[in-house]
C-alpha cells in the first residue's frame, strides 16, 4: 500500500460515518398501558427515549442505528407497562365448511372424436 492511501482511506471513512444520523426519536407507535395515565406515559416517554440513545451510538448505518433505537425504546416501554406493537403473523379465521348438500360442478368431459 503506497503511504498516501492510508490517510485517504481514514478520510473516506469518516467522511461515511458522518453522513449517518443519529435517531432523533421513535418510528414506532406506543400507546398508554390500560392502567397508566398520560402524565404517566409522557414521563416514561421521555425517559425511555434518553434510554434508547445510549445502544444506538454503536451502530454502522442509519436504518441499524434506527432499529437499535426502536428496540431499546420499545422494550423500555413495555417494561414499564405501556403496549406497544406486536410483529408477527395475522391469522384469518379458518375458511367456513361447505354446506353438508353442496355437491361441486364438475364440466362433463370433451368428446373423444374431436380433439385437435
């Protein structure tokens, strides 16, 4: 490696961690816990919020530094009795039986003699 590269190497990379941003607040929704008043929910709001800075210092990429933050935030909430969102896979009820006299229509056959 010549000796210039190194310094231009540092540079590009600081220039790249410069243009991540740092969160500057939840992209998840988190509503009062049933049992919480809202005066409640604001102060666990705030706190949690300067909670959830403190692990997404150490992230690579802005999406991974938003991600770590709404984690954080999201478990302190919850922690802290609020609801918070659920991922996972919605189920549909189960498709209705038919009736016991329903006999499906089935096409009757093409004629033998005339198939192209």
């Amino acid at each position: 490696m010549k000796p210039r590269t190194v310094p231009l190497l540092m540079a590009a990379a600081v220039v790249v961690a410069a243009c991540t941003a740092m969160p500057s607040g939840p992209s998840v929704m988190v509503l009062p816990g049933s049992t919480k008043s809202f005066d409640q929910f604001l102060g666990d709001d705030h706190d949690c919020r300067q909670f959830a800075l403190g692990p997404s210092h150490s992230s690579d990429s802005g999406y991974g530094a938003q991600y770590q933050y709404d984690t954080a935030y999201i478990q302190c909430m919850y922690a802290r009795g609020h609801r918070v969102p659920v991922y996972g896979l919605m189920l549909a009820a189960p498709p209705a039986t038919p009736p016991a006299n329903y006999k499906p229509y089935y096409p009757p056959p093409a004629p033998e003699g005339n198939a192209p």
